[in-house]
C-alpha cells in the first residue's frame, strides 16, 4: 500500500525539516517488508483568501484534487481519535489486508480543515489534546509511521 503525506504549508529547511525527513527514509526503507510504500510529501502553499472559510474550501479542494481514485484518507485534527502507537499500526495493516492501494495522511492549514473533508475522510485523528505546530506534527507522523512499520514487522524498536 502506498502511503503518502498532503500538508497545507511549506517545511522551511532546519532541524524539524531534517528530523521529519530521517523518519520518512527509515520509513520508506523498511515499509516494503510489511507492503507500505512512501510516496511522498504533497505541500501546497496555504490559501490567501480573505477568510477562514474560504481558505479552507480551497485548501481542501487542492487535497482532494491530489488523492488517487479510491485512497483512503486519514485526517489529523485535534477533535479526532486518539490511537496508541500499536492501534494506529493496526489501523493501517488493516487497510493493507484490505487491499486498499493508497493512503494519504493529511495535515491541513492553520485555520484547520474544511467540513466537506470529514464526510470525505476515512479516519480522523489526533496526536493527543493539545494542539501543536505544524511542523511539530509533520515530525511526529514521520515518526508514527515508521514506528508502525516496526511494530507490523516485530522490530524490537517500539519497546511498551
């Protein structure tokens, strides 16, 4: 299953660049045993609409514009479900067990995502109550997948 990430905002080079960027490698090196492949990080500049709303609609239009015919997206936003580590790696072997061919994990703007993206989303989820920069998240996911993909291939990285 292929995975990859859509965020609404450019990651400037720097440390949480470069952090993000050793996960999604580790990532996409040890994906392949367990059948997760990384594409890639989609980022799209944030709208410059005069409003929330509009900034939101438009964002979203350019996420869905972006996802392949019927890959499942996962939305994070801090309403969303809180999962443990070995809960979301399950979560995502079992869309792999399903036969789902993509998957794209989104990350929307700083006014958040548009409604129309929840009827559209297949999981939404937070990384915990408080709400934390974007590129704090970007970081985190990076590190989430991986850590699935050592938890679905019995890798003794993820110790509970």
């Amino acid at each position: 299953m292929r995975v990859g990430l859509f965020a609404v905002g450019r990651l400037k080079s720097g440390p949480e660049k470069d952090l993000a960027a050793r996960y999604f490698d580790r990532f996409a090196k040890a994906g392949p045993a367990v059948g997760l492949e990384f594409t890639r990080v989609a980022e799209v500049a944030e709208s410059r609409a005069s409003n929330a709303e509009t900034r939101k609609r438009e964002e979203a239009a350019l996420l869905l514009k972006s996802l392949a015919d019927g890959s499942i997206l996962i939305l994070l936003d801090e309403r969303g479900k809180g999962l443990d580590s070995e809960a979301f790696a399950n979560l995502l072997g079992s869309y792999r067990d399903q036969g789902k061919r993509d998957l794209t994990i989104a990350i929307g703007g700083a006014d958040g995502l548009d409604p129309s993206l929840y009827d559209r989303a297949d999981a939404t989820l937070c990384l915990g109550k408080m709400t934390w920069p974007h590129q704090l998240v970007r970081t985190l996911i990076a590190e989430q997948l991986y850590r699935a993909v050592t938890i679905l291939s019995g890798h003794p990285y993820h110790r509970v």
